[in-house]
C-alpha cells in the first residue's frame, strides 16, 4: 500500500539483532538510548532483557529493527564533531561530591532520586539487586542532575557539616536552603524537565547547530527552570 515502509529483510533483523547485542553489552550510551526506546515502544522486548529471558531477531519488530538502526546511525555520526560551545561540565570535585553524599539522602528522597535517574539511564534497572551505583559511572549529563539534586535536598543537618567542613574554601560547595521533607511531583517534572534539555543541548552541539544549542540555553524557560532546581 502507497505510503508503508518496506518490510525489513531477515538478514537486517538479524544483523541489527547482532549490533543491538553488541552494544547492550560495550557500549553505556547506546546501551541506554536502546533501552529507554524498547521501555517505552516494545515493553515485551524490555521485559526480556531485564528478566534475562532468551529471545531472538524473529522477537523483534519492524519498526524496534529501523530504531536500532536509527540509533546506531545517530552515533555513528555525531561521535566526530568538535563540541567547542562552552557548556557546563562536571568537576573532579562535584563528582567526588556525589559519590559521596548521594547515601546521605533520606529514604524517601533517596527512592526518588533512582527513578528520576532510572528513567534516564535505565541500564541501572539491569544491575543485580543490592548493587551499589556510583554516581559518577553515569554520563555527565545525568550527574549533572544528580548534583543538582543533591544540592537541594540533602537534610538540613548534613548541608550544615558541609557548610562547615568547607567553610575554609571560600564557599566551593553551593548549598541551598530550600528542601522539602518529602518528595514532589513537580519537582521530578522539572528534574526531568533539566534533564531532556541537557540532551537536547548536547545533541545538537554534536549536529553543529550551535547557535541553536546557545538559543536553547539562554531561552527564558530553561533559565526560569534553572533557577526553580537551584531554590532561587
């Protein structure tokens, strides 16, 4: 019929099969953007992987085959451009930060902040119960997030040993006061909110488009949105 996509070959099935077995298990980053995909448009595929559960190129779809080619073509594509647009990048110290205090949260903040960040990195869901994940094995932009997070909802009695513990350093760690006891809705949003346009900013450096990726950044809303995570 006019208009629908040819359907895939076997042999592309089984060669996007072999590249997505390839890179669920090499390579972090497509490891993540073929997960997120497969959780959100073909859970029975998701599900098997989470649940260690066989299954092969005849369980995938036409359109799950196109994604994975998709997605290895975005890749291979962007991973040669030089990103020289400042951007905000993780420090040593911020990731030192925190590995740290990230099991100083409270349980309940503790639990939202894993969901916020299995959302987007749901790799993390793969690991075996009880394993403990360092927050700096994460891509940048996601510990970016966390180390917002961490500023902002830490409990009061540990922002105040920081504050004390660095008082000597001209205030390096930038704590704020407003924290809630308990977990919001629209602050997750708006955690999510940060987290899409830190993708989106770094995709489109990688395409070149950076005047657009500029605009992006200095856009009323994300900086309005910025100022919202910071308790400002």
């Amino acid at each position: 019929m006019y208009g629908l996509p040819e359907p895939v070959a076997e042999s592309e099935r089984v060669a996007m099969y072999d590249s997505m077995q390839y890179f669920l298990n090499n390579d972090a980053e497509r490891q993540d953007d073929l997960l997120r995909y497969l959780q959100d448009r073909d859970p029975a595929i998701w599900r098997k992987i989470r649940d260690n559960v066989p299954y092969g190129p005849q369980d995938l779809s036409d359109e799950t085959v196109r994604a994975i080619s998709q997605i290895v073509y975005r890749h291979d594509t962007a991973k040669d451009v030089q990103l020289d647009v400042p951007q905000e990048q993780m420090t040593q110290k911020m990731m030192d930060f925190n590995d740290t205090y990230i099991v100083k949260l409270t349980e309940a903040k503790s639990a939202e902040l894993q969901g916020l960040i299995s959302s987007v990195v749901p790799r993390i869901a793969l690991n075996p119960k009880g394993a403990q994940m360092k927050p700096s094995s994460l891509p940048e932009n996601v510990q970016l997030m966390i180390h917002r997070y961490l500023r902002k909802h830490l409990p009061e009695e540990v922002k105040q040993q920081i504050k004390k513990e660095e008082a000597d350093h001209d205030g390096d760690v930038d704590m704020t006061d407003a924290a809630s006891p308990t977990p919001s809705e629209i602050e997750v949003k708006e955690f999510l909110e940060y987290w899409e346009y830190l993708e989106e900013r770094e995709r489109l450096i990688k395409l070149g488009e950076h005047e657009k990726a500029k605009k992006l950044e200095e856009s009323e809303e994300i900086k309005n949105l910025v100022q919202r995570l910071n308790g400002t």
